[in-house]
C-alpha cells in the first residue's frame, strides 16, 4: 500500500488525480471517514463481469436527501447525479463513498 500526501484540500476526485502516477490497474476508492459492510470481493466481481470502466457502490436510503443521489436506468447504468437535492422524485439511492475504477 502507498500513500500520497496531500498538499491541500483537492476533495475526492481531485485527490485521486493527485494520486494519478500511482494509478497503473484497476484501483478502489473508499472515503477513510466511513465505516461501511458491504462485501468487496462480490463488488470486485460485479465490476469484472460487467467489463465495466468504473462501478459506484450505492445502498439505498430512508432520507436520501442529506446525501447526493444516484439515478440509475433499469439496468443499473447511471444515468444521473443530484447532489444534495431538496426532493427524491427519482430515486433513494444516494451516492456512497465507495468506486471501483
């Protein structure tokens, strides 16, 4: 395992950018400031057996809205974000802190 110090507040996306030269395979993002029991290995396979370029761990909500949400098709394909929004029309799935990429 290796590290990659930050020298400011890039948020997720842009520490993962920050970590790029370390990014040569498949690698898993997982927020250090959650505690979460979903089963790796089968998220792990999921991912292989869809061939997919990055697969997003989601759970679904009671409240959605404290969360970004997650908009899917009847595939599972991600069809949207909505970050934080006042209202659920589409969906209780909010966005996890945990990506296959």
């Amino acid at each position: 395992m290796q590290y990659r110090k930050a020298d400011a507040d890039y948020g997720t996306a842009g520490s993962v950018r920050n970590a790029a030269d370390f990014l040569d395979e498949r690698f898993i993002i997982i927020s250090g400031d959650v505690l979460t029991d979903f089963d790796l290995t089968k998220a792990i396979e999921f991912h292989e057996e869809k061939k997919a370029k990055a697969t997003l761990v989601l759970t679904r909500a009671t409240n959605p809205l404290a969360f970004g949400v997650v908009i899917t098709d009847n595939h599972g394909k991600i069809t949207r974000f909505l970050e934080k929004p006042t209202w659920a029309k589409y969906s209780a799935i909010p966005s996890t802190p945990v990506s296959i990429l």
